[in-house]
C-alpha cells in the first residue's frame, strides 16, 4: 500500500496549524524544494489574480479537479455555484468534508466515466495530471465525455524551460515540461508521479488537433498563464 504522504502533511497542517516536519518535494530536474503547505489552505484574499480570473469565468456546474483541501471549492459554492470537488487523496477529502464543502467525489478524473459539466477547472497548474503530452491528448479527449453542450476548460500552466538554463542541465529527449515528482515527509518517500508542464504554442498545437478552441485569458511574469479552452462545433 503507498502511502499518501502529501495527504499526511495536509492532515497534519489541518489539525495542527503548523508542521515541525517539511513537505518536500524531489523532481527529475534534480531539485529538491519544500513545499509551503499554507498554500492549500489560502482563500480568497490569498487567492493570485490568474485564480480570481478563472474563478469569476466559471459557469454553471463546475467540477474543481484536484481540489486538495477545498480552497476553490469552498469560494465557488459560497458563490452559489453547483460544485463538485474531485480529489484522489482520502486525507485531503476528509480534510474538506470537516471545511464544509458538500460535494466530494473522491475518484482519479479518467475514471469519472459520464458527466454534464458546465466548467472544468484545473487550477494550480491541474492539467499537470496528466503527466506527458500523450497524457494531455487523452485529458483533452476525456474532457469532452464530461462537459454539456456549452461546456468549457478552464486551466493554468507555464512554460518551465527556463528551468533548464537554471539549473545548468540539458533538455531531455522526452518534452522538457514532462517532470518526475516524489514527494517526502517525515523521512517517508511517497509513489513517483507524472507532471506536466506545457508552453503557451505547444497547447495551442495539441488544442487544435484534437478539436479545441483556445483563448489564452491572462499571462504573469512567471510565465504563467491562464487559459479558457472550448469544443470546436461542427
């Protein structure tokens, strides 16, 4: 049995206000950095402009995917809106039933098999899940099986090859925003895990092959961005 060492650090956090330990996170670029906790915990005064933008372009019933601790989700549904957190982690889903958020769906998104969303909203960089360019095409794809007709993506990303250049350490042959992650806490490693980091003109490539409409809504000096994306018609 792995064990959720990202959701024994949240729990933590959660009961303790505090961790003694540090959430660490290693990469495969070679980095090893903690992650601040409080993070997953922020609201909407905390909340950076990309979040606010995307969040007041939700539409309809919204399916918060990777909502952590509910942070999106809690902002949403004091908004009115129908939403449904989606969330691997049991520790992360428990933490956000005692935060009150009402609509838990404890589930990996590919296996969510039907649906009728108005917004799907990855935030924090949620398309990550997807781990590889392929991974991407086939999110792509799946999301069409779970939004209504007037369905839409909402997403950021950033373009992490300067990182590269950082870090003094060449391009792999694999696309360069595919990172190996694992987390650490409390000397316990957790499972290695796929992300994805991808560029402003290779989404925009990959969107429109598989039959995507996209707007890029917003940049910051991180080259980070925000995107809303829809189904072409016809």
């Amino acid at each position: 049995m792995e064990r959720d060492v990202y959701g024994e650090a949240l729990y933590d956090f959660h009961v303790l206000g505090d961790l003694k330990n540090p959430l660490l996170l290693h990469s495969s670029y070679g980095d090893i950095e903690e992650m601040p906790i409080e993070v997953f915990f922020r609201d909407e005064t905390d909340f950076p402009e990309l979040e606010h933008i995307a969040l007041a372009l939700c539409d309809g019933h919204v399916l918060d995917v990777g909502a952590g601790v509910g942070s999106h989700a809690l902002y949403l549904q004091d908004k009115g809106f129908k939403v449904d957190a989606l969330e691997i982690s049991e520790a992360a889903c428990s933490i956000m039933k005692q935060r009150g958020v009402q609509h838990i769906i404890r589930e990996d998104f590919f296996s969510l098999k039907t649906g009728s969303y108005d917004t799907l909203l990855f935030l924090m960089n949620g398309v990550g899940l997807a781990g590889t360019i392929a991974g991407l095409r086939e999110l792509l794809r799946h999301s069409k099986k779970l939004l209504s007709e007037k369905g839409q993506l909402l997403f950021d990303s950033s373009n992490i090859s300067y990182l590269y250049e950082e870090y003094r350490i060449p391009k792999p042959e694999h696309y360069f925003g595919e990172i190996r992650f694992q987390y650490e806490y409390k000397g316990n490693l957790g499972k290695p895990f796929q992300w994805l980091y991808i560029d402003q003109q290779k989404l925009i490539k990959i969107a429109h092959e598989e039959g995507w409409v996209v707007q890029i809504l917003f940049e910051d000096d991180n080259d980070q961005y925000l995107v809303r994306m829809e189904p072409r018609k016809g």
